[in-house]
C-alpha cells in the first residue's frame, strides 16, 4: 500500500474489497468521537482527542484497532474471541465489524482522556 497523506487516501489505497470496512470503521469512531482530530500518524489512521484515542490498520488478515490501556483489559469479556494485546484487538477480515463494541471502546478511552 502507498503512503497516505489523510485517511481518505488511506482507505482509497487499500483493496477495494475492504474499503467499506475502514469507512464503517472510520465512521463510527467519528459518531462517538466526533471532537476527535483525524490524521495520519505512524502511517495509519489516527485519531486523538485530548491525547490518543485510537489508531487502527488494515493488515493481511484482519483489521487492528488500537486503543491505549487499560480500554481492551476493561472489555475483556466483551472481546473474548477476538485476538488481542494490551492496546490492542483483531477484527478478521472474513467477519463483519462489531461496530457497537467499536464505539463502546473508542467511548471509554474519551471517558479516560477526559477525565485527565
């Protein structure tokens, strides 16, 4: 994949086949963060709202959404079947997006960050 200079060129550098999942993704990190500043960092999607808030990026099998700690520990249940790591959880490619386990992490790293 090419070096994107903004998140649109992100997602229209990646296969076509996967685009809709990093706009559904895009989107409803935007919903529940709509404050969230948007750009590139690390050559990924990121977005920060009064410190990180989350990253994520398409890999060969899946899409990684990253989230600093303690979000991932704090939802472990919820995440139990996804492949995770301290700040970060595996979405496979052959499955449809969890979107409302996606806001509800994105919602609790804005709950951390503003509570800063």
């Amino acid at each position: 994949m090419q070096k994107a200079k903004n998140v649109d060129a992100y997602i229209t550098n990646s296969p076509k086949k996967f685009q809709g999942k990093l706009r559904e993704l895009r989107a409803a990190i935007k919903a529940t963060a709509p404050k969230a500043e948007e750009k590139i960092s690390y050559g990924m999607p990121y977005y920060g709202y009064r410190g990180r808030l989350a990253y994520f990026v398409l890999s060969k099998n899946h899409i990684g959404l990253y989230i600093s700690p303690p979000v991932i520990a704090e939802h472990k249940k919820e995440l139990k079947g996804y492949k995770t790591a301290t700040a970060t959880v595996q979405f496979p490619l052959g499955k449809k997006l969890p979107l409302g386990l996606i806001r509800r992490l994105v919602k609790a790293r804005v709950k951390i960050n503003e509570s800063k």
